[in-house]
C-alpha cells in the first residue's frame, strides 16, 4: 500500500490553466463560398457531401488541411460558436467564433490541422434569445444553446446525455467499424445487476458481459480473462462495448474475456468515487470481482486481468492497479487526470510511484496531443514509470479528451495487453 492516504478536499474541476498556444484558425475559409445568388444550391451540396470541408492546406503542406466547419443561421442569428474537442480556450471564447459570409446564411470557420486529427465538436448559436453580447454571463448561456451539425451524419452518443455529439476526421485514420455489429458474428451475453457494497456503503450497478460459446460446441477457457471498465454506463449502454468484445473474440484478437462495466452513477459520485478513493478501489477488488466469480468462471491471474478508466477513471485505474497488483496486473488508461488533485499536494499519484518500490502491473496509456491541462502531467508520470522500470506503453493521438479516441484506444489497447495472454 502507499505511505500516505490521498488528499480529501481538492477542488471538483481541473486547474484552471491556459491554452499554451493559438488554435490553428485560419481566417479564409479553406473553400469558395458563394454569393447570395449560388446559397440554395451550396447547401443542397452540403447536405449530399456532408460536412465539415475538407480541403488542401493553403500552406502547401501534404501533411495539414483546412477544415471549415459550416453553419446555416436564420434572420435572427447574431453569433455562432464553434467548439471542436480541446480545440479552443475557455478563456477566450470569442476565437472560436464564426464569421457570417456577406449577403448568406452561411457561418463559417476554418482551422489548419494535421490530417491525422479526429474529434468531435458541438455548435453553440446565438438566435437572439439571451443575454447582450457584452453582458455578464453571456458565454456561459451561449454554453446551454447547443446544436449538433445538421450536415454530418456522423454522430457518437453524448457523455451524460442529450443529444448526440457530431464528429469528423482530417484523414485515413484506425477504424471504428470494430465497435459495429456485425451481422453473424457469435455475440455474447449482457446482463444489468445491482452488487451490494460493504465499502461503498450503497448497492452498486454494474454490467455483466459473458463471451459467445465456442462454435462447434469446443471447451472455452476453464477460466475467462477478466476486463473491468469504470464509467460503465456509457460504455455499454450507449457505446455498446459488447460489440467490440465480439469482434475482437470473433477475430481472434483476444481470447473469450469477460468483462464488468461499473456505473459511475453521477458527477458527484464519480468525482467521489474516482479520484483514489481507497474504498472503491476496495469494493473493486474484494467484493465486485468475488461476487462476479461466483457466477463465471473468472481467472484470479493479474496478468490476465486489466483494469480501464478514462479522465478520472484512468486516474483511478492506475490506482487501483498499484494498490491491488496481485489482482489487477494491467491498466489501460487514456487521458487520465494525473493532475489531481487541483491544490495542495498535485499529481499525488505520481509522487506515489516514485517513492514506492515498483509494482508488477503493465500500462497502456494513451493521451491526446490537444489536451493541453492533462498532457505535462501525462508526461511526468510517464517518465517518472521509466524511471522505476514498470512495462509501459505510451502513445498521444491528434485529439482531445475524447470518447471517439477513446473507443480506438480501448480496441488497440485491449488487443495489446490481452491478445498474448
């Protein structure tokens, strides 16, 4: 166990840094827009093509583009905010808002990327409704008028609800299709429970994912690998991780695993709960997995069991994976909150590695290159692993703190630390 109990306290949000550098904005749209004349067939284009646009980079580069996002406003439209993933500032919410084009109902913004980028982005528009321009409070209701993009098909399902949040990719990027379903591949079985928790002190629900039997009618395993993914109750009920898992069994990528999706419940309780509560990290490891075990065959192997979180979650993966090695021998972990906590004592967890012989625990982590609060402490906690020798894999993607990199990350990281087990 560690020295020292965590911090109790800290501030619910991260720190309040700034961005480090501009947003890539470029001020001439990365197309031709037309005049008042050509509108009404630039939009039946739009709707056929989709959007955001796509085009060379004005720089010459082979390796950026320009991305212009579109918006088609009305008579009463005085502003429109665009917010791709971590690219923008909150301390300058002005910079990301779009230009009307003169004489149309188009709104346009334009970024320089790198063609590897992938993110998802919201639209925030102004109908004349609220508060003055200048007032006090202004962006923070701007905040609350929130639109997907009527011309992007594509869509992924919001964190806490609402409607879907509209995404868009620069390049040739991994596919998602492995969290598809696809029509004959054997699929396993979800079911909803409620455990009863001791150290939580409350019933706790979580989902309960048994891999297809083996075609033909073969022995499985005598003992399943075992996956426990906090924040549950978006991984499954709305991005439907099962799909993934039978994919990846399907194709051989990993062996038959199961695996136990832990509800979050809310912000609070998440913020309670995920931020090195050693508690959870108990009822994780001696009530969950034991209550789990009496109705699959789980295997009690570390190396076979992996432990995944993301932001808060992968905080406290991390935690629980160093506290309980002789139960959770892997974590997967993307953009983890390492900063914690925002006050005295930050980046604890570190500090706590550091001074603490190395554990017997395997990381995947990945971080994306826009987070600009989470990445230097990404960093640290990286070299400070080198440094005390532990197996680790590191990698930072073109995005933000983000649900559609995430699902990538968990597909490859899955097949990285299970596909050799």
């Amino acid at each position: 166990m560690f020295a020292s109990a965590p911090p109790e306290g800290a501030p619910l949000h991260p720190p309040r840094t700034a961005r480090p550098d501009a947003v890539p904005f470029l001020a001439a749209p990365g197309v031709e827009l037309p005049g008042p004349e050509g509108v009404e067939e630039f939009w039946a284009r739009m709707r056929e093509r989709g959007t955001p646009l796509i085009a060379p980079d004005p720089q010459g580069s082979p390796e950026h583009a320009a991305v212009t996002f579109l918006w088609r406003g009305t008579e009463a439209t005085r502003a429109v905010q665009v917010m791709p993933n971590k690219l923008g500032d909150p301390r300058a919410p002005e910079a990301n808002l779009m230009a009307r084009h003169p004489g149309t109902d188009i709104w346009h913004w334009t970024l320089r990327l790198r063609r590897d980028w992938r993110g998802t982005y919201d639209f925030h528009v102004d109908e004349g409704d609220g508060p003055e321009a200048e007032g006090p409070g202004y962006w923070q209701w701007l905040r609350t008028r929130r639109h997907s993009d009527p011309f992007n098909s594509r869509l992924l399902p919001r964190r806490w609800g609402g409607e879907a949040v509209s995404w868009a990719e620069t390049g040739e990027l991994p596919s998602d299709s492995d969290w598809e379903s696809r029509p004959g591949t054997p699929q396993g079985r979800v079911t909803e429970h409620g455990v009863p928790s001791g150290h939580l002190q409350e019933e706790r629900r979580v989902w309960l994912y048994e891999p297809p039997a083996p075609a033909g009618g073969s022995t499985g395993p005598a003992e399943l690998p075992v996956l426990v993914v906090l924040d549950g109750e978006h991984w499954q009920p709305k991005l439907g991780l099962a799909n993934l898992l039978d994919n990846l069994v399907a194709d051989g990528r990993i062996p038959p695993t199961a695996a136990i999706l832990v509800d979050s419940v809310d912000s609070g309780s998440r913020w309670r709960d995920l931020a090195c509560r050693p508690a959870h990290a108990a009822f994780l490891t001696e009530e969950l997995l034991p209550w789990v075990a009496r109705r699959l065959p789980l295997t009690d192997d570390p190396a076979r069991t992996v432990i995944a979180g993301q932001s808060l979650g992968g905080l406290s993966a991390t935690y629980t994976a160093l506290t309980a090695p002789h139960r959770f021998g892997n974590a997967l972990v993307q953009s983890a909150s390492y900063w914690w906590p925002n006050g005295p004592e930050p980046e604890w967890l570190t500090g706590r590695i550091a001074a603490a012989p190395r554990r017997p625990v395997r990381f995947r982590l990945s971080f994306g290159e826009q987070e600009w609060v989470a990445l230097p402490a990404a960093r640290r906690l990286r070299d400070t692993l080198e440094e005390a020798g532990y197996d680790y894999h590191y990698r930072e993607f073109n995005g933000g703190h983000d649900y559609l990199w995430w699902r990538t990350e968990m597909a490859e990281g899955l097949t990285g630390l299970l596909g050799r087990v």
